[in-house]
C-alpha cells in the first residue's frame, strides 16, 4: 500500500478520505471516540500539508442515523476550523455504497483530487466507498490503516513465542478458521465467551440453556489438540443468582455467562510466561453481568508488559470504558475487519490499494 506520505503535494488538493466513525450514540451523545481519535493523526497530517478534506463515513447499519452528533464532537475534539473539513452525508444512505455501484462511485470520485483509506475496521466491506473508490483517484493508506495491517501481520509473521492467543464472543461460524490457524502458529490457544459453549458441549458436559451453535464446524477434530486450553469452571445464571461452577456441575437450568475464577487464575499464569499475546472477543456475556473476567484478564495483559495485541468491537469498548488504550501495544479498532484480517492475512479494502 502507498502510504500517504507519498503524496508529493497536498497544497490546494481535495482529499477524500474515508473513515469510520460508526460510533456508539446515546441521546445524541457520542459514547466511545475512539475510532474518532484513530484517525486525528491522518486528518490532521493532510490538513498540514495544505490539503481540504471531504470525510466519508457511515452510521447505523441502514444509512438512516444523522450524523449531527458525530460531526458536532469531531470539531469539538479536534479543534480545526470548519472550513478546513466536511462531512459527506451518511454514505449508507445511498444504495450505490452497498451495492459497489460504478456509476455513484464516479461521481463520488469527482468532488475530490486524492482518495485515502484510513477506515480499517470497514476494510473487509466490498462498498463503493472502500474498493471501488480507489479506482477513480490517486490512492493512499491513511496512518491507521498501516498501524493495523503492520500490528496485526506481526501475529502471523515470525511471532515471538510463547505466543498465547485468547478467543472470546460469538459467531463461531467466522472463527472456526482462525482457530484452526493459530493452533498451528500459537503456543496456546485460550477458548472463552460463547465459543467456549460450543466447546464444553462438544466435550460432553451440560451447558444448560447457554448460547451454542449447533452447526457442525468440525469441532472434534481439534477438540483433543494439546495448545486448545477451555475453562475450567464458569459463571452460571442459576434462578436469580449468579453461580462459580465447576464445568462439570452445570444444570440444565442454568446460563453460562463468563468464565470462572480458576479459569481466570489458570490464563493469568500463561499471560505471565508469554512473549506475545493475541486476544480478540469478550469472555463473557458482559451486557448480563458477565463482564468481570474480561476486566480481570485485561488488567492482567496490561500489568504483564508483554506485547498485547488486541481487538473486537465489544473488548475494546471495556478498554476505552476502562481508559486502558495506552496500556496495550496495539488496540484495532476492528471487529469482522480484525478477524478476517488475521485469518486471510488482507482485506478487500487493502488490496484496493495496492
């Protein structure tokens, strides 16, 4: 990718630059900036060199949410004069984003000199705006865009060992392969949120009424791999209680939220022997109190000075609620876009760039 200190002159130039502020609204205010503040230093770089910019992103799934709120906290954050930047109208409200359409696509392309590409965590998107933009203008990869594809590749390329990679959430359909990725490049592979259910379930135990996928991806084949490390105990919903149960001891009542405190205890002991640790997910139902041992092992990586690489929408909104950002070596502001990253090694996005 052409990065955007490339750009031999920005003086006078329109730059398009594509960027991902679908962020958390609540009454109108913006929740989580991060993936606002991700991408001050790409803004902030092109505006130095003389350039105006056109900001292009989405909000909401359907193109319908207004962007007023994001706007409003983006010059208040970022302090730059009005009329230095402005904002392309929520770009899913045009059926020509989802659809790659040519033709509003090229007259996008015309109210602007340069395109970069600064949104990440949209990359595994194929969307006007993300791969077919960039066959109309001069193309760069925004600062964010190269930390992410730098950061991420180093977990596939030559990682240090021992490498610990920790899994979490749900979805098991989009993970299945990276699970089977990193028990090759990994020394441990660590199993917690709902994954994790699919897992015990699989092994025979009762997981009560608890999410699981009953699709089969295969599982058995790896289910006796020696790197494949499960919890050994949870946290279950039981009446109106929240439980520490052995795995063995789950009633066909009861909800697994979380992973368990000589689960928590037993990670904490490989998080200090690893040289490199990968996580992406949460290891609980944290909207139903399952939140602790995501909490917990984030201190844990945080405390440890290991090198941490971290993603997933959900993990990286307890960072930011946290205010743990610094304490990590890379956090990505991706979710889908990390893990396909990390299982396919590119994205559609980035190759629309090279």
């Amino acid at each position: 990718m052409r990065s955007i200190k490339q750009i031999k002159d920005l003086k006078g130039k329109i730059v398009i630059v594509r960027v991902d502020f679908n962020v958390p609204i609540k009454n109108g205010e913006v929740e989580d900036d991060f993936r606002i503040r991700a991408a001050l230093p790409t803004i902030n770089f092109l505006l130095e060199g003389g350039a105006k910019l056109i900001l292009v992103t989405h909000l909401g799934k359907d193109g319908t949410e207004s962007l007023d709120p994001v706007i409003k906290y983006f010059f208040a954050i970022s302090k730059i004069a009005k009329d230095k930047v402005t904002f392309f109208e929520n770009i899913r409200k045009f059926p020509g984003e989802i659809n790659n359409d040519q033709a509003f696509t090229k007259e996008l392309s015309l109210k602007g000199d340069i395109y970069v590409n600064d949104a990440f965590s949209v990359s595994h998107r194929e969307h006007a705006s993300v791969v077919l933009l960039p066959k109309f203008l001069p193309s760069y990869a925004g600062f964010q865009l190269s930390r992410e594809v730098e950061n991420l590749s180093r977990t596939f390329q030559s990682p240090a060992h021992p490498f610990l990679f920790i899994l979490g959430g749900a979805k098991f359909s989009t993970k299945m392969p990276l699970i089977q990725k990193y028990l090759e490049l990994a020394d441990y592979v660590f199993i917690g949120g709902a994954l994790a259910n699919d897992f015990l379930k699989a092994r025979g135990y009762e997981v009560g009424k608890s999410l699981v996928d009953d699709t089969n991806y295969g599982i058995e084949k790896i289910l006796n791999n020696k790197k494949l490390i499960l919890p050994v105990d949870v946290l279950v919903k039981s009446g109106d209680k929240l439980v520490n149960k052995n795995v063995s001891n789950v009633g066909k009542d009861e909800i697994i939220l979380d992973i368990g405190s000589k689960s928590i205890e037993n990670l904490g002991e490989i998080i200090k022997k690893s040289k490199l640790i990968l996580w992406n997910g949460p290891l609980g139902k944290y909207e139903d109190g399952g939140d602790q041992s995501t909490r917990k092992i984030l201190k844990l990586v945080a405390d440890s000075n290991t090198e941490s690489i971290i993603g997933g929408g959900d993990t990286v909104e307890l960072i930011s609620e946290e205010k743990m950002e610094d304490k990590f070596s890379f956090v990505s502001t991706g979710g889908g876009a990390t893990l396909d990253f990390l299982a396919n090694g590119s994205l559609p996005g980035i190759k629309a760039l090279e």
